[in-house]
C-alpha cells in the first residue's frame, strides 16, 4: 500500500473527520472508542508505516494528558471543595447581588477574563464551571447564558492576551513588546469577548435546550442551600480561587524578581507552574474550605475520591482527541495544510491568522496551532516588504488559533460534556462562538492596523 500524498492527504483527513463526527452523532458510539478506531483507520489510509500508527496515536495521547489529567484531576478537586463548603455558592451569591439576575452573563464573562490571565483554557474552566452551575441553578436561568460568556472570556484571553502561556510564545517569535501586546489584545479582546460572550449567548440559549439532569452539575450544587452564616467568607473564596492565578503570574514574573539560575527564580518558577500551583490551592482549600468549615479529614478525602470518578470518561476523551491530532501531524497532513496555507500569498496579518486557523482545524489544539504558526509565518513576516507590528501578529495569530473547535480539540469535549450538550449542540454553541472570537479578533486587529 503507498503512501499519500499531497491533496489526496487534506481528502482522507476530511473524510476521517466526517466519520468521526456522524460515528457519534448519528450512531451513537462513545467518542472515546471512535476516535482510537478512526486515527488508526485514517493512519492505514495513508500509508504511515503500522509500526508508528499506534505509537502516533498514544505519543499525542500522552502529551495531551500529561497535561490535562493532572490540571483536570486537581482543577475538580478544587471546584469540589468549593463546592461543598459553599464557596461556589458564596460566589454566585455575591455576583448575583453585584449584578444583579438580569446581567449575571455580563459578570460570568468578566470573571472568566481575570481568572483565565494566566492559566491554561481547561485550568481555567474547571475553576470555574462550579460557580457557573451555581450562578444558573440560583437564577434558573440556562446554563448556556451563565456560560458561554465564561467560556468565551476564558478563550478570548487564551488567545490575545499575555501573560497567557500561549499568547506569550508568539509574543518571544514575532520579537513584539508584551505591553504593548497586553494593550492592544485588551482593544480587540474585550469587545470580542461582549459579543461571543453575552450577546451571542442571549440569542442562542432560547434555541438550545439542555437536559434536566446533568449528572455533573450535581456534583458542584448543594442539594440544600446553607445558611448565610455557614458559607464561607467572599474573600477567602476568591483567594483560594485566585492562588493558583496568582502563583502563575508570579511564575512568569520570576525573572523580573530575580537573576536567573538562583534558587529564588528557580522556586518561583517551580511554584507557578500549573501542576504544583493547582495542587498548592487544592492543599490550602483542604484548610480554608474544609476544616475552617467544620468538615473532618475523612469528608474531605470522600470528596476528594468522589469527584475524580465522573471526570475519568472525559480524560480519556481529551486524551484520545489528542491523539487523533498527532496521527495528523504524524501522517504530514498538518504539513500539507501549512503549503496549501503558503502557497496563497496573503498579507502577514491574513496569513499569520490563516496559517493559525488551518492548524487548529487540523491539530484541535489552539496552543499547537499558535506555536506552529508563529514558527512558520515569522520568518516570512520578516521578509515580507510591508511592515507590520509584530504585536498586530501576534493578535492575527491568535485569532486564527481559535477557529471552530471541533472534535478534534480536548476543550470541545470538556464543554460537551459538562454542559450535558449533544455533539451537534456544541457545534451550534461553542464552535460557533470560538468562529465569532476568531473572526472578529482578526476584523478588530485590521482595524487597529488601519489606526496604528
């Protein structure tokens, strides 16, 4: 059997797409079986040798889990002790007074954007869809309009705005100034952010119906709601919600603190990474959520246990999205995609936000997508005749990393799921809402090209 080449890769890729998407939609079956079985079919229709087909697959498995497992394992932990002491609850609460039941959309979104700073996308949704199932269970309002506005902040910010880990790449390839990034992607991001968010959200919630029962907004509601008395402090929640947050951000400044190579950098940069930043504000939540609430070592340990086993099904779904975007880098069709990309002679800006846009619709990962991108698009930024502000780049980039999530992209089943949302549902929602951010952001960065 040969091996694939050129256009006839982008077809097969296409076609393993559309299996995957009608396997679980129209057939039903369990995302996480259908895109092991499709990344191997799609590795034996073009020809990868067999010995790597399954090594492909588990490599870009791994990688995607060796993050996520471990963000998503502590990120629940966290959102449960939240939960149970009634710090969720504090939250939604709190905001409901602030802003009131009318525009609670409106403080989901600029909650999500300060959470969402510097952590990575998933960290900073399963911080925060505890409040967001709390915010709709108190209002009785869908949870679409408590949260696409999140998701939408949280996404806004993972793309355009440093000190975000994914932003901060491009900021290093394209030689930009982070200020200068940091205020320019504020200019773009925040109106974008209003109308993927809020207002998209306003239009599509009344069309989409979401079940009843969703097993795991159960988790993070109180059956019962406590007294005031008995919720934890405002104050102490955001603090053990922000830590994490905050631990990053002092991560990334760690250089600014200190000379490089000394203990004090290496600790500080030790404890914002997100692994040990997450476990340390699980650790601390044990104290602030659990027994400052009364709750003994055993009821935190039972919590602790009861809230992993939900998540397992869609860590491996992550997982497996992961490894389906490998088997695409691997097989050299995310190759053929950057020629096709190249061979189309834009603008740096359309072709930075291009290149990014064909990479995430290949890989499933807006961090790959941004990374990649950057590698391929600076150098011919470079040399192109039009001078373009590097920040400008990094902002077209972004963009284009943030096109239709679909299923090839961990973030798409994390919001399926713990919305309790139908493939087809997620499309009409949350991919539609990354397309909004995406075009808008480049329709905003044009704008501010034409100013600057």
């Amino acid at each position: 059997m040969g091996v694939a080449h050129g256009s006839m890769l982008l077809v097969y890729a296409l076609i393993a797409i559309a299996a995957l998407i009608l396997l679980i939609t129209r057939y039903k079956i369990y995302p996480f079986l259908v895109l092991i079985i499709v990344s191997l079919l799609l590795g034996l229709a073009v020809g990868m040798p067999m010995d790597q087909i399954v090594k492909s697959f588990e490599t870009g498995n791994g990688n995607t889990l060796g993050h996520i497992a471990i963000v998503v394992g502590l990120g629940t932990m966290l959102g449960k002790m939240m939960a149970e002491s009634g710090g969720a609850e504090r939250v939604a609460t709190t905001l409901i007074r602030w802003f009131g039941e009318k525009n609670i959309h409106w403080a989901m979104m600029f909650v999500a954007v300060i959470v969402g700073l510097p952590v990575f996308f998933e960290v900073g949704f399963v911080l925060l869809i505890p409040i967001a199932f709390n915010v709709a269970k108190r209002t009785g309002k869908s949870l679409l309009l408590v949260g696409l506005p999140m998701v939408a902040g949280l996404s806004v910010v993972h793309g355009l705005i440093p000190p975000h880990p994914a932003a901060l790449l491009a900021v290093q390839a394209y030689n930009a100034d982070v200020g200068k990034t940091i205020a320019y992607g504020l200019i773009v991001g925040v109106p974008t952010a209003i109308v993927a968010g809020p207002l998209f959200a306003l239009l599509i919630h009344r069309a989409i119906k979401l079940p009843e029962d969703n097993p795991l907004a159960a988790q993070f509601v109180a059956v019962k709601p406590k007294a005031d008395s008995e919720l934890p402090g405002f104050g102490i929640t955001v603090f053990t919600i922000l830590l994490p947050v905050i631990l990053m951000l002092m991560g990334s400044w760690a250089d600014l603190v200190f000379a490089p190579k000394t203990l004090a950098n290496g600790l500080l940069k030790f404890i914002g990474t997100t692994d040990v930043a997450l476990l340390i504000a699980v650790l601390v939540s044990f104290w602030t959520f659990g027994a400052r609430q009364g709750f003994t070592r055993e009821q935190i340990q039972k919590f602790c246990g009861d809230c992993l086993a939900p998540i397992a099904g869609i860590t491996l779904i992550v997982g497996a999205g992961g490894g389906f975007g490998r088997v695409l880098m691997d097989s050299g069709i995310s190759k053929e995609i950057v020629a096709v990309a190249e061979s189309a002679h834009l603008s740096p800006l359309l072709f930075g936000w291009f290149v990014a846009a064909l990479i995430r619709l290949a890989t499933g990962s807006a961090t790959v997508a941004m990374t990649t991108a950057c590698g391929i698009v600076a150098p011919i930024a470079a040399a192109s005749a039009s001078a373009v502000k590097p920040e400008l780049l990094v902002l077209a980039t972004g963009s284009g990393s943030l096109i239709f999530s679909h299923v090839n992209d961990g973030g798409f089943w994390l919001i399926k799921e713990y919305f309790g949302m139908t493939v087809v549902q997620t499309f009409k929602t949350w991919s539609l809402c990354e397309t909004i951010i995406s075009l808008m952001g480049l329709g905003l960065t044009f704008a501010l090209a034409a100013v600057l």
